[in-house]
C-alpha cells in the first residue's frame, strides 16, 4: 500500500509540538521525520494513548497504559485501549487491529493518526451562523463523526469567502485550494488589520507561478501563528488532507484568538 512521506512529515511535526510538554515521552519524542519513525514509535501504544487524550482529554485512562511495555503481550493491551479510545471519540477503527499497529504497517498507523488528528482540530465543532442567514440556522456536529466536521468546517470556510467578497467557493479541500485563491481570501480575512497590510491579496493573486503565490499565502498565515500542515507543494497537489487540517487550524484560531496571538 502507497503512503505518503509528506503527510507523514506532517503529522511527525504536529505530534511533536502537540506532545513536547509530556515528561513522560522523553525516550520517545521527538519523533524523526525520516522513514517509519512515526510507525516504529507507535508499536507500544504508549505514544498513541496520549495522542488520543490530548485530542480529547481523559478518553483513556492512562494509570491502565505500561508505559514501559517489555512483551509484547503489554504492547498489545496498550493498543487496544487505545482502539477502544480511538473508537470512543469517533475514529473509524472496524479493520485495525492491535497488531497492524504493532508490526508498523504503515498505511494503517497514518490512517489512524490522521483520524485523531481531524478529531482534535476539529472536536465539539460549533459554528454560528449569522442571522441574516437563518435558513441555514446553526450548524451542530453531534457524535464527532468526521464527515459530519469536514462538511461544516467547509461551510464556514465558504462562509468567510462569502463575507470577504471572494469570487471563488470552495467546492473540497483538495483541487478547489490549490490556485491559493480561497485560502488567500481566507487568511486575509482573518488577519487583524495591522497585518493585512504585510499582505496585499492583490499582488499574491497577480503572482503566476502557483508555488510561489502558495508560499506567500503561508507567509501570512504564519504571521497569525497558523503556519501548520500543508506546504506550498501540498497546496498545488490539492492534498486534500493537509488542506483541511491547515483551514481547521485557522478556524480554531478565529473562534479561540488566544490560539495564535
């Protein structure tokens, strides 16, 4: 099975900040970046099971994780507490199973990751609508299904494109991002104003060469403090899962402002 070494470089980097306070992961963070190290620290569970408490926290109950796993015997209850704790918050688990995780399957352990990913940046999602559109009232994710998050988040993206006059709608987060034109509206948008005018939309969207302008859009984004998961390649790829981390990055630093600044 094909994967991604680009996702996984990703996801490493975003377990590594989002764990890098966690004393008790000193033999394992941080995670290299370089071939299966993601899979190979995952084969314990020790580093899973916290990666799912921090996307929700107290989903497992970490006094009943070994954290020094010497069988594999143990390896295998700590991963499936943390199936169970996957499962618990909404994840996809029905064909994975403790050992696909154990011998570092590769396709098996970025499918799980990404899921619990998806549910940290987007988990309790609950955008308001405004009134003036009241036909579409108020949009409440119930359950944590990721589907359910992924069409939201695409409706309040679509939301802000509206109310920043952008001449485009973003259709998915894969080939509809990948001119940067959405993202560009977006991040403009949700920049203060002091920074906008570091970013001038017109010149980014006159600039041709799609990396480039992609690269410019990610430099604004960065000066908001939500320079995260996608890279300028990823954009014209339209990679349609690092696009969508990066847009739920941006949500939550609109409606959790302390998120970035």
């Amino acid at each position: 099975h094909f994967w991604s070494e680009t996702e996984t470089a990703a996801y490493v980097e975003w377990i590594n900040s989002q764990l890098s306070d966690d004393p008790e992961l000193g033999a394992y963070l941080p995670v290299s970046k370089a071939g299966t190290g993601l899979f190979q620290a995952c084969r314990d569970g020790v580093l899973l099971s916290k990666l799912v408490n921090k996307s929700v926290p107290f989903t497992i109950d970490e006094n009943r994780i070994n954290k020094k796993p010497k069988s594999p015997i143990h390896m295998s209850e700590n991963l499936q507490k943390v199936l169970n704790g996957a499962r618990a918050i909404g994840c996809q688990v029905h064909n994975l199973g403790p050992e696909d995780i154990k011998n570092a399957v590769p396709h098996l352990c970025l499918g799980l990751i990404w899921q619990v990913i998806k549910v940290s940046e987007g988990y309790n999602l609950d955008i308001p609508v405004p009134q003036k559109r009241c036909a579409l009232d108020r949009i409440i994710v119930q359950g944590n299904t990721a589907s359910k998050n992924e069409k939201v988040l695409l409706m309040w993206f679509n939301l802000r494109l509206e109310e920043s006059e952008c001449p485009k709608k973003a259709n998915n987060f894969g080939n509809d991002l990948s001119d940067s034109v959405c993202l560009s509206y977006l991040v403009n948008h949700l920049s203060p104003d002091n920074l906008k005018l570091q970013f001038n939309i017109g010149e980014v969207l006159s600039e041709t060469n799609l990396s480039r302008r992609a690269e410019l859009m990610l430099q604004a984004a960065e000066r908001i403090g939500c320079r995260q998961f996608t890279s300028p390649a990823d954009i014209v790829a339209g990679n349609k899962n690092l696009n969508m981390a990066f847009v739920a990055v941006l949500y939550t630093a609109e409606v959790e402002p302390e998120f970035c600044f």
